[in-house]
C-alpha cells in the first residue's frame, strides 16, 4: 500500500438493527489529525508526568493507568497504551 493511501481514512456508517456496515464514500485526511503544524499531537513532558504520577500512587498497570485517566480527563485526547509504554521508559 502505498504512504498516501495510509494517510486516508474511509467513514463508516453503522446500522445498529443489521450490525452492518456501510461505507460512506468520505476520506478523511489522518494526516492533519498526526501533527499540528509540525508539533506533536501528544506533549510527552504532559502526559508521561500524569501517568507516573498515577502509577506510583496507585500501583496500577498502563493500562488501568491510562483507563484511569479517560474518566478524571474526559476533554481531552489521551494517548494510547502503546504510546505510553513507548514514551515512559
């Protein structure tokens, strides 16, 4: 696959009554989603704080941390899992 087709995204619908989905002929750019202006979608200086602090209180795992932070965060984008294992090392 070529890199601009990673780059695209295809819209979905769902029927709820059928459990089917349908393609809604809209692309959406994921690039513009990845960087804002050549900055990073996630500030790991932020986020990495948030969830050392978490697991050191806690004792949680990364993924009860970060499950933790999509209830006492809930506007704002949380990274992914991977991204913390990745970022706090």
């Amino acid at each position: 696959m070529s890199d601009k087709m990673k780059e695209q995204s295809l819209t979905l619908s769902f029927d709820e009554k059928r459990l089917e989905l349908t393609n809604t002929d809209k692309n959406v750019s994921l690039q513009s989603d990845m960087k804002f202006e050549g900055q990073k979608k996630y500030d790991p200086t932020v986020w990495v704080a948030r969830m050392l602090e978490i697991r050191k209180e806690s004792g949680m795992s990364y993924e009860d941390a970060r499950n933790h932070m999509v209830t006492i965060y809930p506007t704002e984008t949380i990274p992914g899992l991977t991204w913390f294992k990745d970022h706090c090392k």
